[in-house]
C-alpha cells in the first residue's frame, strides 16, 4: 500500500471526480480530500492510497495533466522522512 499526494487541484473539483480519475489506474482504498473549514471548497492538495504498482501507474498517468482546468501534480508521500527533531 503507497500514499500518493496529489497537488494543484483546482477548488472545484469534487471528490468522487477525483475517485474517478484515480480509479482508472487501480483501486483506490482511501482518499482524504483537504477542504477549508468555513467553505467546504478544496484546499488544492489529497492523499489517496493504492496498491504499489497500481500506486506508480497512476503517478505515471496523471503527474503534470491536466485536471478540471488545472494541472495536477502527482508524487508518493514521503511522510515524515527527514523532519525529525524540527518542532
């Protein structure tokens, strides 16, 4: 299982759209879309999670296109790795 950050998304982009795009290369076992408290609009960033070289297939397929009008960029989520000790 891999995390795939994704960037750039425009704010009105719909979480099952983003499923959808997602689900073309894989199945997708988890999605948390970001969105701003007060508007509900999205915050331009997600996390999806998918099996690895489903994971890598989508990163090939949708880093740098173009997405509701924007262009997305989508990379594996390095987590924590090189943060520690910053607080």
């Amino acid at each position: 299982m891999l995390t795939l950050v994704v960037r750039g998304l425009p704010n009105t982009a719909t979480e099952s759209g983003l499923y959808n795009l997602f689900a073309a290369y894989g199945k997708v076992f988890g999605m948390k879309v970001n969105q701003d408290f007060f508007t509900g609009q999205l915050r331009g960033f997600a996390t999806i999670d998918m099996e690895g070289h489903e994971a890598r297939a989508a990163i090939a397929g949708l880093n740098g296109r173009d997405f509701e009008g924007k262009t997305i960029y989508v990379e594996l989520d390095k987590g924590l790795k090189g943060k520690r000790g910053r607080r």
